[in-house]
C-alpha cells in the first residue's frame, strides 16, 4: 500500500521551478530575475568566516540582523521578521493566519507562491485579475474583503507583470481594509522602482499595525542563493506569530553574515541597481522595436505579449535551444506572455536578437 498523506498535499500546486539549473555552457539566464552581478567581494569574506563558526547553532533571534535593519530603516527590531528567503515569512504568515473558513485575497497573476497559502491551510483564495495593462485593480481587492478575510497581499512592483502602483494608491487601499485583516505588501523589487523611495512605505507601518513589508536580499543584494530576507512589520505580534510557526533556527549563519554584510555596501548596491535601470530601458525599447509592447517595468524584469498569432510554447523551445532561458506566462498566470530578466548589457542584447530572429 502507498503512504497515505495530508489532503493538502493534493491541493499544493507545485511552483514553477525554472530550467537551466543543472545547464553548462553560455547559458543567458533571464528566468529567475536574479541579479547579474556576482557577490561583492567583502560579503563572500563575511560569509567564509562565518563558515569558520559552523559547528554552532546560528542566532536563532537573528539579533545583529534585526537591530542592523532596524538602524537602517528606523523600525524597532522587535517589529522586524528574518525568514530563510522572504518566502518563508510568506508561508509563516499563511500558516499562523489562515484557515478551513478564512479567505485571502491577492491579485492574478501575481507571485506563484501566493496560491501555496490557500492551498496548504484549506483557506479560500480570492484572486482579482489584473487589468489591461497588468496593474492591481485595488479598489476590486478592496471590494472582496469580508468578515473572513484574515490576509490580503499586494505584490508592488508585481511580479510577473513589472508592474507598479503609485504609493498614495496604495496609502488609501491600505487605510480602507479593516484593522483585524492583515496587509503584506510584497516589495522584493521596491529598490527598482523608479516611482519610490524604498524608505517612503515605512513610514505608514506607524499608522496601520496591521501592514507588514516584506523584502528580500535575494534580488538587489544578489543574494538568493544563500536565502534571507525579512518583513517590516506594524505590530509585534506579526513577528511572533510568524517566529512562532517556524522551525527555531530558520536562518542560516552564511545567510546572516552575508545580509549584515551586504548592508555596508549600499552604494554599490546603488550602483547596480541604476546599471539595471539603464538595461532595463534599453531592453523595452528593443522590445518596442520589435513591434511588441512591454509592461511598464519598475522592476528588474520585464512583462510581454507574444502577439495572438505566436505560441509561447515555440518561442520558449526556440530561445532554450540557442541557449537563452525565460519564463514562459502560461506557467505565470497568462499564456502567450513572456518574463524576461533583465541581465548584463551582453545577454539583453543576445535575447533581443535571439527573439528578434524567431518573432
Ligand atoms: C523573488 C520574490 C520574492 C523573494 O523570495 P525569496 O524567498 O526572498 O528569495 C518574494 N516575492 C516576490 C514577488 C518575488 O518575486
């Protein structure tokens, strides 16, 4: 007889890993919107010492990270989560949310691990789809919230559209959902968005307990590798409740070492993040030049319509087999769409000729 396992286990979808992982060779890989860039040197030194240590448990308060970030972005450290990637906090929140009974409303398409959330508790997931031009529809989100609304997320920019909201949309939506239902605002690629300063949404934690940023090393940092990332949070008791369903040592000393460490190294941050701007514009018009029309990108990605007369399927073989990797929409929420990262100056120019080619 086979092993009999939890309902749930059939409903959780399985995330649509990218290809190429195992791949050798000139591979451009635009699939994942990873960084480009490799570590900063001084953060790889940060973690080989950290290696040094690895008989220890890690800091399971993770306490020099905490109170660093809250440093840096003013928030107390008690108000700041640390998760093994972001993703972690995302399903901490699912679980110490989520319910038979309760319902979550997000937009569609957005991030693939969302519908994780509803499936792995047996909560009702209310997707509200996007608009023409892949914008949250927010006063839509705001309409399906009911008395068993426990979460609603808004990815800004979204990912996979690129998509981003202006902060003062977002400020009202905010203030209309009632106290009792929890906001995560998903902001993995707030540092590319061209619209705000990363530090401008911080402030309205003070004003709504109930609304939790979530953020990330893996993107700007470059760091997705190792997985760390944390939320701001409004009120304490989102930070408990999501240490509190968690194994105890959730991140990792590398992990810790590389973030605390990253954070001394804003300004290349800075400096990468407007070298990816300037690729970033030269990539839409490229598209642009190819008769399609790209989502208007605030992030490290970008969003796209193959055109009716074209099959994602046959793009997607055509750009693998000269050994470029994106995502494909249907995998994504949307057929005949594309998500591309943007990459080195080398590799966008190689991906537009490639499409340029079998377009
Ligand atoms: C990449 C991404 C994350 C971050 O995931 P990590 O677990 O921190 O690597 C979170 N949200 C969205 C929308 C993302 O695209």
């Amino acid at each position: 007889m086979a092993i009999e396992y939890a309902e749930k286990v059939r409903r959780i979808p399985v995330y649509p890993a990218a290809d190429g992982y195992a791949s050798e060779g000139p591979i451009a890989k635009l699939a994942s919107n990873e960084s480009p860039y490799p570590p900063i040197p001084a953060v790889i030194d940060a973690v080989t010492k950290a290696l040094t240590g690895l008989n220890r448990y890690p800091d399971p308060t993770n306490a020099a990270l905490r109170k660093r970030l809250s440093e840096r972005t003013g928030v107390p450290a008690q108000r700041i989560a640390v998760g093994n990637g972001s993703c972690d906090i995302l399903l901490a929140a699912g679980d110490a949310l989520l319910e038979p009974g309760a319902e979550l409303v997000y937009a569609w398409p957005s991030f693939s691990v969302y519908p994780h959330l509803a499936a792995a508790s047996g909560a009702r997931a209310i997707e509200v789809p996007l608009d023409a031009k892949h914008y949250h529809q927010l006063d839509k989100m705001a309409e399906e919230i009911t008395v068993a609304t426990r979460l609603v997320i808004v990815c800004n920019p979204n990912n996979p559209t690129s998509t981003a909201l202006p902060l003062d949309e977002i400020t009202d939506f905010v203030k209309s959902v009632p106290r009792h239902v929890a906001v995560i605002l998903d902001e993995a690629y707030i540092e590319f968005n061209v619209l705000q300063d990363p530090d401008e949404s911080i402030d309205l934690l003070d004003k709504h307990p109930n609304l939790v940023l979530l953020r990330t090393f893996s993107k700007v940092y470059g760091l997705c590798g190792l997985r760390v990332g944390y939320a701001l949070c409004g009120s304490e008791d989102f930070r408990t409740a999501v240490d509190q369903v968690r194994q105890p040592f959730f991140c990792n000393a590398a992990a810790q070492a590389a973030a605390l460490e990253s954070l001394n190294h804003t300004d290349e941050v800075t400096r990468r993040v407007e070298r990816n701007l300037a690729e970033r514009i030269g990539l839409i018009d490229g598209l642009r030049e190819l008769g399609l029309e790209p989502a208007e990108s605030q992030a490290n990605f970008v969003w796209f319509d193959l055109g009716e007369e074209r099959v994602e399927a046959d793009v997607m073989r055509g750009l693998a087999e000269r050994g470029i990797l994106v995502r494909a929409g249907g995998a994504l929420g949307r057929e005949g769409a594309l998500r591309v990262t943007v990459g080195t100056q080398a590799e966008n120019e190689r991906f537009l000729e490639t499409l340029g080619a079998l377009l």
